[in-house]
C-alpha cells in the first residue's frame, strides 16, 4: 500500500476547452499585429502635433505680443522644451517638474512650426536665432567635420563635405542682413553622459533628438520658404542615424525623408546627392544604408535628375553592393534597381532587372546579355544607358567563352550605332575599347573575330574617332593624362602632409623652447628668491647678535634696571 507524506505531489489533469477556429484566427491576428507594432515603421512618420499653440486662444494671445516678447518666449521656454530641458521659471514653480520625452520634444518641435508658419521663416529661424541652436547642437564642429571626413579623419581628410559646404553654408543665407553671431540662452553642454562619444558627439542626445524631430517638424510645413534652411542639413540627419541611441536614429530618419520630401527635385544634382556620396564614404554602416534609401527617395521624387547623374551614381552604388554589412548589401541592391530604372529609353527597360542582377551577381552576367541580345535598339543611346549596360558588357568580353564574347560583341555593334554624341560614350571608351581590341587579335574563330572587329569599328566612329589607332592613342592620352593628374593630386597631398608636418615640427619645438625659457626663468626667480630670503635671514641673526651683545635694549633702555639712565646700583653702570 502507498504511504502518503508531506513531501507527496499530486498532479490533476485539467482538460482543455477546445479553441474554435475564429478564436484561433483572433489569437494569431493578435500575434502578428504585436509581431508589427515591434518593427520599425515604414518610411512615413506620423504628424508631429503641438502642445500648447495648437490651441487658437493661446496662439493668438501669443501673436499679440511684441517681438521682443515673442522671441524671449521662443528661446527660452518653446526651444529649451525641443532641446531636452525645462523652462522651470516661465511655467511656474507650482508645476510639478517632468522629464523631458520624446513626446513632449517633438510637440515643442511642433509648437515651433506653427509660429514659422504664423510669422514667417525668416523672422523665427534667422531673426530669432532658433536656426543658429540647431545648427549648434547637431553641426558643433561644423559641417566639414560631418561623416568623420574632418581633418585627419575618414575617407577623405579635410575633404569630403568640406569641398561643398559652400553650396550647403547656412550662414550664407541670412537674407535679413542679421548676424549669426546670437546670443545663446541654451545650456547644452558638453556631456559626454549618454552620447556617442566615441563618434565625437558630445551634445547631449535630447538636445540632438529635438533638433531632429524641429527639423521634421519644419519639413512637414511644406512651405518652400523653409526648404533653404533646412534642406542643407540632410547631412546632419543622415550623419545621426548612425548613432548609438535608436530614438535618435529614428528621429534622423524620419527627419532625413521628411526632408528630402520637401527639397526641390532641381536640388538633386546640387546638394541631395553628393551630399549622399559623402554619406556612403562614413565608416558608420547604418549610415550607408540611410543614404542608399534616400537615393531610393530622390529616384521617386526626382527620376530625371538622377537619370542624367547615372554615369556618377552607378559606380558608387555598385561598391556599396559587396559591403561586409548584410543590410547594406541589401539597400545598395535596392537602389540600383531604382535608379536604373529612372532610364527614359524604352528599348532597354525590360532588361534592367537582370542587369542590375547581373551587377550584384557576377555569375549571372550572360543572362543578362541574352535578355540585351534579344532587344532591338531604336531610340538614341545616351550616357545613362550606357552607364546601364557598359559595366555588363565589359565583365562579359573578359569572359573565357567566345560565344558570350560574340553575343557582347553584337549588343556593343547595336548600341554604338545608336549614341547620340561622342561625349556621351567618351567616358565607357576606356572600358570597352582595349577589351575588344583583346578580342580581336586573341580569339582563335574568324567570324567572332569579324564581330569583334565590326563592333569595334562601330564604337570608335561614336566616339568620334576616324580608325581604331587613333581611339586607341586618344584612350592611352586620357589615361595617362588622368594618371598624371592623379599622381600630381597624390605629389599635392604628400606636400601638404609635409608641410603640416613641418609646420607642427616647428610648432612643438617653439613650444620647447618657450617652455625652456619659462622652467629658465622660473628657476632664477627661485634663485633670487632664495638669496633674498637667506640675506634676510642673516640681517636678522646679526642684529639679534648686536642685541645680545649690547647692554641696551631696541628701545635704549638698560638691559638691568631698565632705565634709561643706570643707576650706581646697576652692574652695567659706567660714567
């Protein structure tokens, strides 16, 4: 028989109700939706809203203020709120002290673009100095030092978004003739508690967020009056989505899309994507992938400017394709596609698919020449095409098969015949010309070799040249005059190397110097200091020894009686 203790545990089976199907369904339906609300959102950001001027009243009791009134208001209570601290003195000191939010930033945020739109840009961003405090917290060491391409640092050092921050100068597009040289009431700091310190951000990361969520904030106007001022921080934006912090990435996100959003589709070109092209240069991986989803954008938003800037965007997007980084991988696949396809000819869309597929995946090269193979070429050929399809057909006229070297040969022949001016094939002769010239005089069959030479032949009159020797010596002119300019670029580098390390030489031995002479003076003004004090010493002691041997104290009295006068009776008496 079972002996039962207090250490016995009784197990009871409890039979489960059976779920039907439509519970089942709202079970999973709840799953996913959680499943959704944990990835980031897509590229759309919700309305940022205000707190306290989104009310009419409040609005227009602010309106009736002076000026004076309303920039005191605007910097030192609404732009603190963005920024991350609090106006404890202007709310009073009855109200209770919050921490500051993400919420609550970006409806100060908010409360700022409705006095942009109520007053104007220029008279809150310029007059009132609340473009020169974002300026300071997200640009501290100016926009040359952006990506990590300041001086000694980066891809390009003391280069980079140096050599366009002419173009993007927020100090150059003050058009009411103030200064930017505002008194500043904030209290940033320099803080290096929860930061990017690493990555030399040292503004606190509130302050940083605010000025993000402003900037969206202002972009969601839509007011073009806005555009120039905040256009030209899409490089601060992007530079922060590498941060450590993912509040402020996703503050630099949906600021970087809201503000290619606004730009102008002119100020591609010009200020949207080179200032790109020095994001993808970041050592930042999130960064790179940032940049590569707004080229997406202005592929949208702009599909004409970036189709002329194919030449230039292709090369720098494929490097971006064999990036160690998955996510990058991924983006840079993305948006090849898209800029490709911005590519007004009709006659090679079908085919951009397998191009760009071909781009990413060297293996499937060839077919991608079957799908060109089967196009027929009739509209002109201009330089975004051939920036579409010359990296292809060079990757296949290396190839070891002479059929696949054939079937190039026949796209190169077709496409030749179709350029629209030698300047537009100009740039692509370096890269086809020699390999065909290879397939020429090296591939063993006749008729391919009569391919070869036909397309050759049909490439050198569009480049504008009379015979093949003479593409040749003009391909062998610009390679060699572009070596020597790089090599001059390379002497012009080392000598400003040279010369900053020479300037710094002479800089630390001066240092050395000055402070050799300063320890030299120190030394002797402790000499003298000594000899005066152990002079004094001695004064002292000879006096004291005067004393001691006179009968007569300081005061003249006797040492004895202490009398002036001795006595008979004092042994020190003397007539």
């Amino acid at each position: 028989m079972a002996s039962i203790s207090a250490s016995t545990t009784h197990k009871v089976g409890i039979k489960k109700k059976p779920v039907s199907k439509i519970a089942s369904s709202k079970i999973s339906s709840k799953k996913s939706s959680a499943s959704k609300s944990l990835q980031r959102r897509g590229s759309v950001a919700p309305k940022l809203k205000g707190s306290e001027l989104n009310h009419p009243d409040t609005l227009s009791k602010f309106l009736s203020l002076d000026e004076a009134k309303q920039k005191d208001r605007t910097l030192n209570e609404f732009l603190p709120h963005c920024l991350g601290e609090r106006a404890t003195f202007h709310e009073g000191i009855a109200k209770p002290h919050t921490a500051s939010t993400t919420q609550s930033r970006g409806a100060a945020a908010a409360d700022i673009a409705i006095l942009v739109k109520e007053l104007g840009a220029v008279v809150v961003l310029k007059r009132f100095g609340v473009l020169a405090e974002i300026e300071k917290t997200l640009l501290p060491l100016g926009i040359g030092a952006v990506f990590g391409n300041g001086p000694g640092a980066g891809i390009n050092p003391g280069g980079g978004m140096r050599k366009i921050a002419s173009a993007v100068s927020l100090a150059s597009m003050d058009s009411t003739g103030v200064t930017d040289d505002f008194p500043s009431n904030m209290s940033i700091g320099t803080s290096t508690i929860g930061t990017d310190s690493k990555r030399g951000k040292t503004t606190p990361s509130n302050a940083r967020e605010g000025a993000l969520l402003l900037l969206r904030a202002l972009c969601e106007l839509g007011m073009k009056s806005v555009e120039p001022y905040v256009v030209p921080m899409l490089a601060a934006a992007l530079d922060e989505c590498g941060s450590s912090s993912s509040s402020i990435r996703e503050a630099a996100e949906d600021a970087s899309v809201a503000i290619v959003s606004l730009a102008n589709p002119l100020a591609a070109s010009r200020l949207i994507v080179p200032v790109i092209f020095e994001a993808l240069h970041s050592p930042e991986w999130r960064v790179k992938s940032a940049a590569l989803d707004r080229l997406t954008q202005v592929s949208e938003r702009a599909p004409q400017q970036v189709s002329r800037l194919l030449p230039k965007i292709i090369p720098t997007v494929t490097a971006q394709v064999w990036d160690t980084k998955p996510q990058v991988t991924k983006s840079a696949n993305q948006t090849l596609l898209a800029v490709c396809q911005t590519n007004e000819n009709p006659d090679v869309s079908p085919a951009i698919p397998a191009v760009v597929n071909a781009i990413s995946k060297p293996s499937d090269t060839y077919k991608a020449v079957e799908e060109l193979m089967a196009t027929t070429f009739v509209a002109t050929v201009d330089s975004s095409t051939l920036a579409i399809l010359c990296p292809i057909l060079s990757r296949g006229l290396k190839e070891k098969n002479a059929v696949r070297k054939r079937s190039c040969c026949v796209v190169i022949e077709n496409m030749s015949r179709l350029v629209d001016s030698p300047n537009a094939v100009a740039p692509f002769g370096p890269l086809l010309v020699p390999e065909l010239k290879k397939v020429v005089e090296n591939v063993q069959f006749e008729d391919i070799r009569d391919v070869a030479l036909s397309a050759l032949q049909s490439l050198t009159r569009a480049l504008g040249h009379s015979d093949v020797e003479d593409a040749m010596k003009s391909i062998m002119q610009a390679e060699a005059d572009q070596a020597e300019a790089e090599q001059k670029r390379i002497e012009d580098a080392l000598e400003d190397e040279r010369r900053a390390e020479e300037e710094q030489r002479k800089k630390e031995e001066e240092e050395r110097r000055q402070f050799k002479e300063a320890m030299e003076a120190q030394r002797l003004l402790e000499k003298l200091a000594l000899e005066e004090e152990e002079k004094k010493k001695q004064q002292a002691m000879l006096k004291k020894e005067q004393q001691m041997k006179s009968t007569k104290s300081a005061s003249g009295k006797c040492q004895g009686c202490g009398l002036k006068k001795c006595p008979k009776s004092c042994l020190f008496y003397s007539k």
